[in-house]
C-alpha cells in the first residue's frame, strides 16, 4: 500500500473540507442573522402599531386635550412609539418612555428628560410656548433636561440663527417663508432666556403630521421606513455572508503553507526510508527538498483558490472540487509526460483515468465519512483515509476480477451520484418554489392592512391543508367562534 499517497490524499481532502466549514460557518450566521432581523421586524411594528392604537383609542377617540390640545398628545405618543420602533428595526433596545401623567416632563430617554411643545399660533414656531414652560418651571433646563419641538420649526430656527443679520434685512418685514420678525423672535429668545440652542431638539414628526386628520398617513409612511430599515438589514446580513478576497486570500495561503508542509516532511521521510538520516543530507538533497516543497506549496496555494472558488461561485461540493483540483494536476503532469515523448498516447489515458479514478474514490470516501462523523474536516480525513487505503489495498492485492468489480461498481456508483445530484436539483427547485410560494402567503397572512391579512390568513390556511369548515374565513364564523 502506498502510505505517502493516503497521507496526501488525506492532506487534499483535509484543505477541502476546512474551506467548506468556513462557507458553513458564514451561511450559518447568515441564517441567525435573518433569523434575529424576523423578530427585530415583529417588535417593530408591533410597536407601531401599538403607538398608533393608543393614539386612536385613547387620544382621539377620547377627544383628550380637545381640538386646540390633542395633537400634543398625539405628537409625544407618535414620538414614543416611532423612535422605540426605529431603534427594534436594528437590534436596538427601545429608548422612549411615555410619562403620560399631564406633569412638567412628556418623555424619558435613558437620563434625558423631554417636554415637547408642539405650537403653531401666531407663527412662533413653538418658542413661546417654551418660553411660558420655563416662566413656570425655572429650573428645568438647569436640570439637564430638553424641550423637543416639532421637525420644521427645529430646521427653520436653526436657519434663522444661521442667517448672518445683513441677510436677515433684505428679508420681508413680516410675511412670507421667512421673514425679519421671525428672525428678530427667534434671536431675541435665545439671548433674552439665555437658553442654549442644544437645549432645542427636533421631533421626529413635523407640525402637520400629528394632527388628528393626518397621524394615520403619517404612520403609514413610517411602516415603509421600518421596511425598507428591514430590507437594509437583511441585505447588510446576505452582503457580509458572501465570499470575500480577504477569506479567499486566507484559504488559498493556508491552503498552500500545509501543502507545502506535507510536502516537505513527505520528501524528508522518503529519503530517510531509502536509508538516509536528516544529518547526512548533502546540498542536493535539500535543493530536492526545496524544490519539492515549493512545488507542493504552490499547487496548495492553486488548491486553495480553486476549492474557495468553485465552492462559492459554483454548486460544487468541496470534497469534489479538491478532487478535481487533484486530478487536473495529474493529468496535466502525464500531458507533460505525453508531450516529451515519455509516454505513448495509451499510456497517458490509462494514467489519466486511474488518476480520475483514484480522486473519485477519495470524494466519496470523503462524504461518506462527513455523514457519519459530523465534525468539521476530522470527518472528511477519517472517510478519505479509510477508503482510499482499501481502495489503495484493492488496487494492488485484488485478482484482475475482483478489480473490475470494484471498478464496476465505483461506476455504478458514479452514475448513481450523477442521478442523484440531478434529482437533488429538481428537489431543490420544487423546494424552491414552494417556499416562495408560501413566504408571498406568509406576507399576505401579515399585511398592515386588516383586510388584507384576513384574504391572505385564509389563503395560508388553505395552503397548509387546513380543512376549508375550520377556517374562520367570514364574519359569521368570526363571531360564533369567540362568542359562541
């Protein structure tokens, strides 16, 4: 039996199966990832709508703080509810907290305490509504804590302070978008109250999105924002899952130091067997050593980058792909051979069969012994180093018969691999294509839209099997269902 080639079988197939459990491992992060982004989704709009079915219930269809009043209430809730569900969006924790008791402070984020002052009349851009909080609470900023005002009063003040006064006088006196009293006012605040503007903060609403007649559009666009922030994070997720030239550069590397490692002691100990100790090695024989090991290192480091390669970018397992990486330099080497008049033209396709045949034999030793030693790459090692020591044994010890049995069925098996891997494609695609066909039924099942859900719950249940008489799939059945 031929030791040095089950070792460098064993070797080959090691690298492959390494570079497959780092594939493994990405994929495996992928799936926790989207995994983790489903339950960041579920809280998120759970959270909206949570927020807007406050604002409905206990906000406008109480008619709280009247028509003059209600969107202050509406504005802190919608600011509790939006915020806490954009940071869910993104694996964060929630940072709002309604207080809700009609006292000096409206919100608490970590150790920020809030008031928000949501006010159109007279154009004051909410300022002296702040001004009148702070009339009857003095101490409040000194107190580390911050008024919140709506978005396009924020921006606007924020360009009035901006606005150089050379500028601000060629402004209209006082109508128009921007106008001399309004920058007078807003200037005139900050130095009479002695208030810093980073006590100023923006809400994430505008003034006119937490009126009654337009909180509800105003979520509705919020539900495509927290989709989209969805959609990023699982396209973040997918995009860190692929290949990269960093991970292929540390294969082919790592790839080409054990080859070259192998290659080296290989060489070592073949000279030692041929009755050569290590110190009586001449300059020669390291020169043979080197040049062995550079060899070794250079086909590990084209190993490395073909297995990385055809097992990212190619439906090709790594077992296989090291096989044929294998092969090919086998061939090549004896189309050398052929080439130099070495050997004759039946020679060189005897050779390159047996060469094909010895590395088809390592892939499905390599398999089988993954499958039934689920560890990362010992597995691979265990099965290639089995099969191909009794295939090694077959070869030399076995009658011609036996050996074409042998042979028979490695074809036989052959073809019931490429049978299989056919089938497994089909499987694949059917799979494929029912669980596209189930996630649409799973979207429909959770539209915002309640209507929308009911049509797709029914659907989903339809599609699961569940017996059309079960199905609460109309009112009727609805109400004897929780009421009878």
């Amino acid at each position: 039996m031929n030791a040095e080639k089950v070792v460098k079988s064993g070797q080959e197939q090691a690298v492959g199966a390494w570079i497959n459990y780092l594939n493994q491992v990405r994929l495996d992060r992928l799936a926790e990832a989207l995994s983790k982004q489903n339950i960041n989704f579920a809280t998120a709009m759970e959270t909206i709508e949570t927020a807007f079915a406050a604002i409905r219930h206990d906000i406008i269809f109480r008619n709280r703080g009247g028509d003059k009043g209600m969107h202050g209430f509406i504005a802190e809730i919608a600011e509790y509810g939006i915020a806490n569900a954009r940071q869910q969006i993104v694996a964060k924790s929630a940072i709002y907290v309604w207080i809700n008791d009609n006292g000096p402070d409206d919100l608490h984020r970590g150790a920020d305490v809030i008031q928000q002052k949501f006010v159109q009349a007279g154009g004051h851009l909410s300022l002296r509504a702040v001004a009148e909080h702070l009339r009857r609470y003095p101490e409040y900023l000194t107190e580390g804590h911050k008024y919140q005002i709506p978005k396009d009063h924020y921006d606007k003040i924020m360009t009035y302070l901006a606005m150089p006064a050379d500028v601000a006088n060629k402004l209209p006196t006082s109508t128009g978008e921007f106008s001399l009293r309004q920058w007078k006012e807003v200037h005139d605040f900050f130095e009479i109250n002695g208030i810093d503007p980073s006590k100023l903060e923006p809400s994430i609403l505008e003034y006119c999105d937490v009126q009654q007649d337009a909180i509800a559009a105003a979520f509705d666009r919020e539900k495509g924002h927290l989709q989209e922030a969805d959609q990023e994070q699982r396209d973040t997720a997918y995009q860190e899952s692929r290949p990269t030239l960093a991970e292929g550069l540390k294969a082919t590397t790592t790839a080409a130091a054990i080859e070259g490692a192998t290659t080296f002691v290989m060489t070592v100990v073949r000279k030692y067997k041929a009755g050569k100790k290590i110190k009586d090695f001449n300059q020669a024989d390291w020169m043979e050593i080197a040049e062995d090991s550079g060899k070794g290192t250079i086909k590990g480091g084209v190993r490395g980058a073909s297995i990385y390669t055809l097992t990212n970018y190619t439906a090709t397992p790594a077992s296989v792909a090291s096989a044929i990486t294998t092969a090919a330099f086998g061939v090549a080497e004896q189309a050398h051979l052929f080439r130099n008049g070495t050997i004759d033209e039946v020679q060189f396709i005897e050779n390159s069969e047996i060469l094909c045949l010895d590395a088809s034999v390592s892939v499905l030793s390599s398999f089988i012994g993954q499958v039934l030693i689920p560890v990362p790459v010992l597995g691979a090692v265990i099965g290639n180093t089995v099969g191909t020591m009794i295939y090694q044994v077959g070869k030399e010890s076995l009658s011609t018969k036996e050996k074409e049995l042998i042979e028979r069925y490695l074809k036989e098996l052959t073809d019931l691999d490429e049978k299989l891997v056919t089938e497994y494609g089909q499987y694949i695609e059917q799979l494929n294509h029912c669980f596209a066909e189930y996630m649409e039924l799973l979207t429909a099942a959770f539209d915002p839209d309640i209507k929308k859900a009911l049509d797709g719950s029914v659907a989903l249940a339809r599609y699961m099997g569940v017996p059309d008489k079960e199905i609460l799939d109309s009112y009727d059945k609805i109400v004897n269902y929780f009421f009878e």
